[in-house]
C-alpha cells in the first residue's frame, strides 16, 4: 500500500510539473505578443516572386495563410505532422526541437523548416516549390455520399468557388474539418479522374475518434465543405509503352481509382495492373466497377487479396494472402514499369522489396504511406 502511496505521489508531481510547464509556455507567448511589437515584417518567396508584408509575431504558416498560400499541414499548425516544409534561408532563427525530429540532417543543412514552427520576427527569405503558389482554397458542396463498406465512404463535393481544379494524378486535398481547437485540416487522396474539373471525389474510411474522417463520413448531400489543394508528388510517365503497376491496401484506394480512371481515359489500351489487398470479403469494394473497365481494356489485370482467414460464410475464388506476394506472383521481371503504391507502412515496404526484384528502379515508385 505504501509503495502504491509512493506512485500516485511521484504521478502527480509529474502531472503538476507538466501542468506548471504548459503555464509558463502559455504566459510567455501571451506576453510575448502584448509585450513585444514586431512590427511589420517581409516574406520573400523564391528571389522576389512573391513579397509579402505581415504582421510580425505570428507563424510564418499563419502569415502564408493569411496571404492565401496553402502548403500542406494536416495538425493545424501544433507541429505534430511535420508536412508543412519549406525551405528559410535567412531570418528564420535556429532550428528548434519541436522541428528536429521531422528533419534529416541534409534538410537541416540546407535550410528546410517547419512553417508552423518558425516566427516572424524579422525579415524571411524563403523558397517554396513553384506549384505551391498555385495551390487555392475551395468552397463546395457535397453533390452524393455512398457507402462503400461498414467503414468506406465515398463522398462527392461539387465545387462552387473556384469552380474547376487541375490536377496531376494521385494528387491529393486537405479537407477543413472542426475541431474542440480550431478548423483543421486533414490529407484525403482524391479518387475522382482527373478529366471531372468540377467535382472532388474522396474515399475514407472512418478512424474511430478521427477528426478528419468523423466530420466528412457525417456530411449530408447540400452541406458545404472547404478544401485545398491539390498537393503531391506523384507524376505518371506518359509514354504508353511503360506498363503501370497500382497497388493499395485498406483506404488506399483513391489514388489509384484516379490513376487508372485517368489512365484508360487518356490511353484506351495501355497495360495496367491494380493488385488491392483487403482483411475479408466485407472489406471489398469497387471491385465489380473494375471487372466491367477489365472487359472494355484487356490490358486492364485486376487482383484483389484477401489477408485474413476465410469465416464460414465468405466465399472466395480469388487470391489470399498479403498483396505483395499477389504482386511476387503475376509480375514477372524486365518490363518497363512504373508504380504507384498507397497503404499501410509494412505493405508499402514488403512490396518495394518486390517491386525491386522485379527490375524497378527506385524513382519509378511513387508512394503514400498511411
């Protein structure tokens, strides 16, 4: 009992101790905004592309927003998802530890910096990947909702203002979502081909206490919803002779609807392969849509997996197992690939393992991890 007495004690003179820290951070960034005038300072985009003249004292994320310059940033600015990197390369003070662990050593050298992390105090000289200064802020509506699965829910946002968007393949947007701390952003690849200008379409699956994903699975058809965007790296090859590999698991199936919708829009006989790895029968979806574009594009392979052990009631004809050994056993090696991959860590890794043997080079792979 003693010993009990001994812990509860030391716990909470921990949580006093934790308490007494967030206190003092709390009062010191008041005074620092009542006590201390900043001034008007200068952000510098790309040698003079852009210059912008902010309030000082605020976060050089808050002050790109607030000119409508939208990089990525899925916490809302509490530097907890290390997306909104950009590159400072002069008044941005030192690096400090809340940014450190979302920085290697070669991005620290050359000046990369998280944008909600740093303060503008002074003069900034910055660069930002050119696209970026495109991306926009979207006002729209929800067009249709459709249930997917238990967990999976297809939603449709018509947009209003701007009422077109152009985008790359595999690109993705950040819905604004409410939270007990403010509007949020959250990333949602989107599934929507890339020839419908005027509608986003976006596949979640719903994260039991997710912010992102409980506010669009309860969005009803006629209620508005904000988004920007598009953001991402992927880029497809253009040249048809170059087969294209899609392989996902769980919800990561938006980008590669988007990229095959894409695909046999542009390119009616180009090979491709959409390998989908699912637990059980309850967890498919879309796969009838895809055997019915199979039958009008025979260059169209479809194979879904199923991971986990068959119950009594599933019936099954089609592969089992992890989806990378799905991948392991119909690609065979020496063609001119490109790959596009979205899922789980562990599956994006077991199948870069594969695709490797396979003869792929690193920079044909494109990949989101989730």
């Amino acid at each position: 009992m003693e010993q009990n007495g001994i812990i509860e004690l030391f716990t909470y003179a921990i949580l006093v101790f934790v308490g007494v820290l967030a206190g003092l951070s709390t009062l010191l960034t008041i005074a620092e905004k009542l006590l201390i005038d900043y001034g008007v300072c200068e952000i510098d985009i790309n040698a003079g592309e852009r210059i912008l003249q902010v309030e000082g004292g605020q976060t050089l994320l808050s002050a790109l927003i607030e000119n409508e310059i939208y990089i990525p940033s899925a916490c809302g600015g509490q530097g907890s998802c290390g997306y909104c990197k950009m590159t400072v390369l002069a008044g941005g003070g030192p690096v400090l530890p809340t940014e450190t662990p979302f920085l290697t050593r070669k991005e620290v050298r050359e000046g990369v910096r998280l944008a909600c992390q740093v303060k503008v105090r002074e003069n900034i000289i910055s660069k930002i990947p050119e696209e970026m200064l495109n991306v926009k802020l979207f006002n729209t509506v929800v067009e249709s909702t459709r249930s997917l699965t238990h967990d999976m829910k297809e939603i449709r946002l018509k947009l209003i203002e701007p009422p077109e968007i152009s985008f790359r393949v595999g690109q993705y947007a950040q819905i604004q979502a409410p939270s007990p701390d403010g509007p949020v952003f959250r990333a949602y690849s989107i599934s929507s081909p890339v020839y419908e200008p005027n509608v986003v379409e976006l596949g979640v699956r719903l994260i039991p206490g997710g912010i992102g994903s409980t506010y669009l699975h309860n969005l009803q058809v006629g209620d508005q919803a904000i988004f920007t965007g598009p953001y991402g790296d992927f880029r497809l090859n253009e040249d048809p002779e170059v087969e294209i590999i899609c392989v996902g698991g769980g919800a990561g199936m938006s980008p590669m609807k988007n990229i095959i919708y894409s695909l046999y829009h542009e390119w009616p006989d180009r090979s491709c392969w959409l390998f989908f790895g699912c637990r059980t029968t309850k967890d498919i979806f879309y796969l009838e849509e895809y055997q019915e574009l199979a039958k009008k594009h025979p260059n169209f392979k479809v194979i879904y997996a199923l991971s986990d052990p068959l119950g009594p009631d599933e019936k099954w004809d089609g592969e089992t197992g992890f989806i990378h050994l799905a991948v392991d056993k119909y690609l065979e090696a020496g063609r001119k690939r490109q790959a596009f991959l979205c899922g789980p860590p562990p599956m994006i890794d077991a199948v870069m393992d594969v695709l490797a043997d396979k003869g792929l080079a690193e920079q044909d792979i494109f990949y989101d991890k989730f």
